[in-house]
C-alpha cells in the first residue's frame, strides 16, 4: 500500500528505498524492514509496481489521490484497497 500511495503522490514510482521514506515521512530503517519482508515475500519482484499496476490497485490510489490530495487522507480510505496475497484485485 505504501508503495502504491507512494508512487500516486510522486506521480511514477518512486525512484528509490530512500525517495519513499521521504514521501511516505517514514525512516530509512523503517523503509529498509519493509522493503526486506517484501523481497523474502516475493523474492521474484524488485518493488510492488508491477503487483499494485496488475492488480488495478495502482489506478485506484492514483485516482484517491487526485481526489483527496492528501495521502494521510488517502490512506484512510484506501485500507480497503490492501489485498491478500493470492487473492485477486476484485477479491480485495
């Protein structure tokens, strides 16, 4: 989810672990762990784009997002928008 919020406010994907943190107001550390349990996750993927783009998640968070202008407003309403792993985008 993160990722995707990320990647809405900046407009693409962010460029790296250490742009996230800075977008997402969230530490470095805090970003690394995060970025750790994805790749244990799925070890196969690089970042959640190509998941969030997929899925039809990434549409949804950039168009909260245009709506909202806010992310700690969109992150609110896009708690729904988390999916379960294995579950498909209208599963979610």
């Amino acid at each position: 989810m993160g990722w995707g919020l990320a990647t809405a406010e900046l407009g693409r994907p962010p460029k790296s672990l250490d742009e996230y943190a800075e977008v997402m107001e969230e530490s470095r550390a805090s970003a690394y762990r995060d970025q750790q349990a994805f790749r244990k996750a799925f070890p196969d993927e690089e970042s959640p784009s190509w998941m969030n783009r997929s899925s039809g998640v990434q549409e949804r968070y950039d168009e909260l997002y245009s709506t909202l202008r806010s992310r700690k407003k969109l992150m609110v309403q896009a708690q729904g928008l988390m999916f379960v792993v294995g579950a498909s985008a209208t599963a979610a």
